[in-house]
C-alpha cells in the first residue's frame, strides 16, 4: 500500500533530542487550573512522574470546556444497542448535565475526592457517565468487565477498598440475560471490606431487588439532582493523583491494579487522537471494544472527549446483532470516520461474510481508517479487510499498563507504508529495544525480549496499586533500566517491529489478556484433579484458546468426561465466561524439567504445530509423545 508523505521520523527526533520539550508543547492542547513545576521529575515515583506540581480536572477537559467553547449542542455521545434496540444521543451540554447530577449524588453518598468507586456495568451511556462523574470529584474509578465471575470482582473489591459500588440490574447478551445483582451481591459477601452504599441502574429488561439501607436506585437519585439543576464544579487534582485503576490479570493469577495518572494521561492521549488516528474535533470516532477493558477507558471515554469529538458506545456484537452487517450500519448511520476494534472482530466478520456482501449493503464513504489492536493483527485478516473495505488498515500495539501506543502507525503524521505482521515503529516517547535473556542488544531481525528504555512516556501506569514492590518486581527488575512488555520480537532493518509471543503466561481470548495461572488456580479447586496445567493454543477466531491438562487422583471413581465437564464449568464459573474455557483434557502425566517446571512453552509449540526442540532438561522425553497424541485424539493439534 503506497503512502503518503510523513513527517514521523522529524517528530520522533524531536522528541528523542529533547523529551521534556516535546511533552511541554503536546501539553499545551490540555486547560490546567496551574502550571507544573517540572515538565519531568527523575526524583518522583519509581522512575519518575511527569508534570509534577500541576492541578487540572479530567472531566473539565473532556466536558466542560467544550461546552463553553462552543461546543454545547454537539453530539458527545451516541448509544447504539442493537441487543435492545434503543438508541440515545447526548450532546457536550446534555453529557455534562448528566454527570454533573450523578456526582451530585456520589458526594451525597459520601464519596469524596480520593475515594475509590468500583463502576461493574454492561456498555451503556451510564458506565461512561459514572467514569466522568468520578474524575470531576476526584475519585477513582476502577471499572471492572461484566463479564467477570463474583470471585474476581471480590477480589477486586478487596484491593481497591471502594466506598461505592455502580452497577446495573443486567447485562443483555445476544441471546440471554446475565444478572449482575446476585453477582455483585455475592462478591460482597464474599468480600472481607464492604463497600458502604451501591447505585444500581435498573434496566427494563431485568429489574432486581434493592437491599434497605445499602442498595439505591440510580435513576430517581440522578434524575432528581438533574432536574434540580444541582452544580458540582470540577475538583482540582494534582496532575499525579490516580485517575482510576484498571485490573489487568497476572501469571499468578492474582489481579494488579494499574493506575494511571491524571495530566499524564490527558496529554498523551490528546496527542495521540490526531497524531496516530488523525481525528479531528467534531468528528466521529468508534473504538469498537468495553468500558471494562482499557480500550475502553483511552479510546471509547477519555481520548474522543478530550479532543472534542463524538464517541459511539456500542451494545452489541460483530455478528449476530443481527447479523455480520451491524458494523457497517452504525458507520454508515453514525457518520463513522475511524473504526479501532480487535482483530477477532474481522475475523468473526470475515467466518460470517467471506466475500463482504454485507459490506456492498451500507454506504462507508465517510470511514477513512481502521486500527486493529488486541492480539496480534494476522495478515490474512488485514488482507480482507483492506480489500473488502478499500481503506488503510493499521494494526497497532499497546498494553492496559502504557494506556496508549507503543508502536503504531502515525497516520496523523502522514502515514507509513504498512508492513503485514508488524504494528509499524515505536511512537514518541517509547525507546524500543530487543535485549537477549541476560539483557544485551541483539542484532536487527534477531527474535528476543521487547523492553522499552526508562523513563516511560505520559500515561503509562505509574504503580500498581498498594503494591510498588510487585511493581518493580514484575516490570523493572529483570531488565534494570527498562520496561519489561512480556512480549518478544524483533526489529527490521527499518525499525518496524514484529511481535511474535508472550514471554510469560498471559494469553490473548479475544483480545482480552487472561492469565493461565488463574485457571489453573480454578482448575486445582476440583477434588478429583492431583495437577493441571494450562496452555493457549493457536485459535483462527479468538487468537488464541486456552486448554487445560489435568491429571486426576488416584482411585477417582467418576467417568473422565464428568471430571472435565466439570472442569470447564468451574473455570467459567471462577473467571467467568470471558475466559472461553471449553477443552479440559485429561493425561496421565505433564512434561516437567527435573526440577519440576511444567514445560508449557513446548507443549503450546506441539498444539500449534510449530518447529520445538527437545528442551535439554526434560526429565522424561516421551512424555511429549503421550501430550501429541492425547492432543491430536482431541482435535487440538
């Protein structure tokens, strides 16, 4: 694909010769209450803090001063729900009236700035509202996926502490109803720190009970400050107090909470809106994805309202609601410019509608891009795509822990030629390098650890929350002086990156980054299993799907396929149906080193049918043959 002139590599120079420099002037796009006293302080936080001393408001940027500069009456917000089928559009004035009246309400419950508030709702305008709500008082939101069992919500619950819980009485998948009550109430109960107060948004579809003295409705309590005409005026924050902190699993399997700063984080996100995705203020933006994961955060809620433009937020699915033509309406209906989703979406889409002809069905002449992000962006995929829709396709890389680009495409800048495989170069503020296991430089287009040189751009996460040791244990250590991504790849002789694997054991479902290790854990809560182990294989859908290995006690009296079924429904019911456990195979033994280390790398290259060598330490070699047969039995190799 042939592109167009770009003056990246004078932009990315200027900011390499001169960081603080660079991230002064993208500073300017933000409205501060005062200015910082340092652009970058080396001798704040771990590896330092950007724009210390400042005080500003999120929500003010991202609301407020649009409306007073003439942007009242534009559209903010659209809500499309073809689950539902209810649509609802509010401009920058209608958007702030709302927010305002549920901060209202948040403070008469007690909330103030610095609290945290747990936000656990479907994709409806109120979780985006909630967010906003909380930046303009100063609390910290941390929105966690409704999709997610009762036992991962309690144990976020247990680490963010929050006065007050949001919720809805339900979620609406394509063909059932999740009850986010009884979740919510169990993970209460379960939780050893309750939260005082919870609003629960009642939906038409499903209206729950409320407990005395603890549950409120959110409707009434919104609606009566609204009509009121309450006002609640921005809370100044420091520019590095904690804006929220969002959830992202661990290879232990226990949940780490990464915060994200407020100036920080408005800076670079602002830069990125026009520089990487070059949209414009007023114009239509569709990041295709949840509020729960932080897509969500950076590109459906914060990103398009601080730069002024209007944000879809999109109850539905790509195919199935009704079919694999609802992309194309809302883009068609909505006046979409940009669309950014995973590339599981093109790939349901691509199973669904092989040859496009739901595509001929709509008009997208006002769509001029789409980025991919999520799992790595397959080639065949973009192909389609770029085919069917006769526009760029630019697969980008990032994680919940930077908040926005490590390497893209900076269409904004003039676009680069696209490379299929590689999300392209590193953008501003991101020093990418290869380091082998013991930390040297390898050579260009030799495979290896994906760091990025300290000091982190703007945005990226600044700790982890109440846990500073594990931060530096699991991001800083093993690398000193750069950022651990856990990832590995290589750089060509023009600078484009490939991502090839993990590193750990994190792996992509969809695009949403699950750990293995919590799985497990689920997995060994079963009476009947002695030892599991849990891998992703190769799945052309959802990137990748996880499969169990389970090995049982002695004497179980139970069939194998009872103990597996079982298996799966305890995963789903622990991790939740985000997880797409389906295969739980049962062998008689794992593959270890002879220290005991399950070999899961070797057996995740046997399930792919990938190239493996004989790992030098394994404590029994035939081993691998009874894993590739018990695997290619069940269809999985």
């Amino acid at each position: 694909m042939t592109s167009t002139p770009t003056t990246y590599h004078t932009v990315y120079d200027e900011w390499k010769n001169n960081p603080e420099k660079f991230w002064e002037g993208a500073a300017s796009s933000i409205d501060w209450y005062s200015p910082w006293n340092k652009v970058f302080d080396k001798n704040q936080g771990i590896y330092g803090r950007w724009f210390t001393g400042a005080t500003c408001n999120t929500c003010y940027n991202a609301i407020d001063r649009h409306v007073q500069n003439g942007r009242a009456d534009q559209d903010a917000i659209i809500y499309d729900s073809p689950i539902t089928g209810k649509k609802r559009t509010y401009t920058y004035s209608q958007l702030l009236d709302e927010v305002q009246a549920l901060a209202a309400v948040l403070k008469d419950k007690g909330v103030t700035k610095g609290d945290r508030v747990i936000i656990y709702m479907p994709m409806v305008p109120e979780a985006a509202i909630s967010m906003l709500a909380c930046a303009r008082i100063g609390a910290v939101h941390s929105v966690v996926f409704g999709g997610f069992a009762a036992s991962e919500l309690a144990t976020r619950i247990n680490d963010a502490q929050p006065k007050l819980i949001i919720s809805a009485s339900c979620g609406i998948e394509p063909n059932r109803l999740v009850s986010y009550k009884p979740l919510l109430d169990e993970a209460i109960e379960m939780a050893k720190l309750k939260p005082e107060t919870t609003l629960i948004l009642q939906r038409e579809q499903q209206i729950c009970d409320l407990i005395d003295g603890r549950d409120f409705e959110y409707t009434s309590l919104v609606k009566a400050h609204r009509e009121a005409g309450t006002i609640v005026p921005c809370e100044p924050v420091a520019s590095t107090d904690p804006l929220y902190i969002l959830y992202t699993s661990g290879t232990t399997g226990e949940p780490k909470g990464v915060v994200r700063d407020n100036g920080g984080h408005m800076v670079a996100l602002m830069w990125s809106m026009k520089a990487i995705y070059n949209v414009g203020p007023g114009e239509v933006y569709w990041a295709a994805s949840d509020v729960g994961w932080v897509v969500g955060h950076s590109y459906i809620v914060y990103g398009p309202l601080l730069n002024g433009s209007t944000t879809i937020i999109f109850e539905g699915k790509p195919i199935g609601t009704p079919d694999a033509g609802t992309f194309w309406r809302v883009i068609e209906e909505h006046n979409v410019t940009t669309l950014f989703t995973a590339p599981t979406a093109f790939r349901a889409i691509k199973r669904e509608d092989p040859n496009g002809e739901f595509i001929k069905k709509y008009n997208l002449s006002k769509l001029r891009a789409l980025f991919l992000a999520g799992e790595r962006a397959d080639p065949d995929t973009i192909e389609w795509a770029q085919d069917k829709l006769n526009l760029p396709v630019y697969d980008h890389w990032w994680q919940t822990e930077t908040g926005w680009t490590i390497a893209g495409n900076p269409v904004g800048l003039g676009a680069l030629p696209v490379k299929l495989g590689s999300p392209t170069v590193a953008m501003p503020g991101y020093d990418i390098q290869i380091l082998d296991d013991e930390g040297q430089p390898v050579e260009k287009g030799i495979l290896g650890n994906i760091v990025v040189k300290l000091p982190l751009p703007p945005c990226n996460f600044t700790t982890l929350w109440n846990a500073e040791d594990r931060f530096k244990e699991a991001y800083l250590e093993e690398f000193p002086g750069f950022y651990k991504t856990a990832d590995a790849g290589y750089i060509d002789e023009d600078d484009y990156l490939f991502i090839m694997a993990r590193t750990d054991d994190i792996i992509n479902v969809a695009g949403h980054r699950l750990s293995t290790g919590g799985m497990e854990e689920a997995i060994a809560g079963h009476p009947d299993v002695a030892e599991c182990a849990v891998i992703g294989i190769a799945d052309k859908l959802k990137g990748q799907s996880p499969v169990g290995f389970i090995i049982l006690n002695i004497g179980v009296e139970k069939s194998e396929a009872d103990i597996e079924a079982e298996v799966v429904k305890l995963v789903r019911q622990k991790i939740g149906p985000v997880a797409a456990f389906k295969n739980a195979v049962t062998v008689e033994r794992l593959p270890k080193t002879r220290s005991g280390k399950i070999l899961r790398g070797t057996m995740q290259k046997i399930a792919d049918g990938m190239d493996w060598k004989m790992p030098a330490t394994i404590e029994d070699p035939a081993v691998l043959d009874e894993i590739t047969d018990v695997l290619k039995k069940r269809g999985l190799a």
